[in-house]
C-alpha cells in the first residue's frame, strides 16, 4: 500500500459513529506506549495523530481515513495510574466495545514497550485477541532505548511473557529511528490481499 492520502476524519466513541465501512487497523497499547507516534510514522505525517507527553491523550475512538479505502484507528491507552479509575474504566470499556463491535477489523497491532518487560495489562491484551480470533501482530516501540545489542534478548524475553509461537510476529519499531515502516505495511498489505483489495 502506498499512501497517496491520509486524513483525520472524527474521533467517535463507537463503530456506530464510523462514516462508512471500510477495512480497518487498530492501534492499541498502554498509554504512552508510542501508539499515535506509531500511526503518524508510518502514514508519514508529522502529527496527524496527536501525541503528548502526557499519557491518557488519546480519548476516543480517533479515525484516519487512508487512500480513501482504509481506516487506521487510534484508541484511548489502558492502564496509566495517573489516569482517573473512572475515566480509565471509560477509555477500556470504548476500547471493548470496538473489539466488540467492529465487524471490519482486519488486525490489531498489540504496541509495547520495548525498553521493558510485557505488562499483565500487555498479556490480557493479546490473550484477548488470541480468546475472540482477532487478527493481530506485536509492535515493540521504543526500541531506541535498547541497545542495538540487546534487542534480541528483549524480543526474546516479549516472546516469553507474551507466549508467543515462533510464527506469531514481532515487528521492532522505533519512531526515532524510522524502523518498522516497512513491517507494517507487509502485514496492511498481508490482509488487504486476503480481502482481494489491492492497497
Ligand atoms: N524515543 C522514542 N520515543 C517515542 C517513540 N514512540 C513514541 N515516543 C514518545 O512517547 C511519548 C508518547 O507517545 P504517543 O504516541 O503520544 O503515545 P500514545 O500511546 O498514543 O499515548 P496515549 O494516546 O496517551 O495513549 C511521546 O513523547 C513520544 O514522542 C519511539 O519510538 N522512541
Ligand atoms: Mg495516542
């Protein structure tokens, strides 16, 4: 898939709120994980989707429209402390409710930080998408703050605490360093050819 175009297009609080239907990608992790980063690298836009700083800026469901035939989908982040309980259980049932209710999600890609071991919040995440049969891949962010030595022995490690297979996916992302693009799209690509959409 090459992207000729890329917008915004709303930020709704479920799938009944999508203008149209249309195959989608989701992006979900912890908050701060480096979601909206992830979305904006590999799209190549500078801050199409707003990222912070702060955790917990992500709030809705956010919709990106791609080549007119796609949408990228940026969701609110799970389990920062500095969040409200109610506005976590919030944020969590939104994101639920998507997994639940979307019935054009091709993959869901699973971001954690590559800098540390995979949270319980990590693992309940990917064991969900394991539970319904939801298509997904893991992005380790971040990976900046590994050395170039270490990589491996953290992926190996995500793959341990996430009981991943040696055919589950990894893709080692970096927003710094541009890494990742490419993995990216051949998992887009993977899906929309299954779906006999040329992207
Ligand atoms: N060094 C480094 N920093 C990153 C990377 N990706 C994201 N960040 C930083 O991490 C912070 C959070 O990034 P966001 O993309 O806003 O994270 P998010 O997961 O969308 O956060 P919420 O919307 O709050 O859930 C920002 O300060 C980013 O600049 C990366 O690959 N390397
Ligand atoms: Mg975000």
């Amino acid at each position: 898939m090459k992207i000729i175009d890329a917008k915004y297009v709303t930020s709704a609080p479920d799938v009944e709120h999508f203008p149209q239907s249309l195959p989608e990608f989701v992006f979900c992790g912890r908050s701060n994980v480096g979601k909206s980063s992830f979305i904006n690298m590999i799209l190549n836009r500078k801050n199409l989707a707003k990222t912070s700083s702060k955790p917990g800026k992500t709030q809705l469901l956010n919709l990106f429209l791609i080549n007119n035939s796609v949408y990228f989908v940026d969701v609110p982040g799970y389990g920062y402390a500095n969040v409200s309980k109610s506005q976590l259980d919030l944020f969590a049932k939104r994101v639920n409710g998507y997994f639940r209710d979307s019935k054009n999600l091709k993959c869901a890609f699973l971001l954690v930080d590559a800098r540390h071991d995979p949270t319980k919040l990590d693992i309940q995440m990917v064991d969900y998408c394991r539970q319904y049969g939801i298509p997904h891949v893991i992005v380790m962010t971040k990976s900046d703050g590994v050395g170039t030595t270490k990589i491996y022995s953290r992926v190996k490690a995500t793959r341990e605490v996430l009981g991943l297979s040696k055919d589950d996916k990894i893709i080692v992302s970096s927003t710094l360093k541009k890494m990742g693009v490419d993995e990216a799209f051949e998992v887009i690509d993977s899906y929309l050819e299954e779906e006999g959409l040329n992207g």
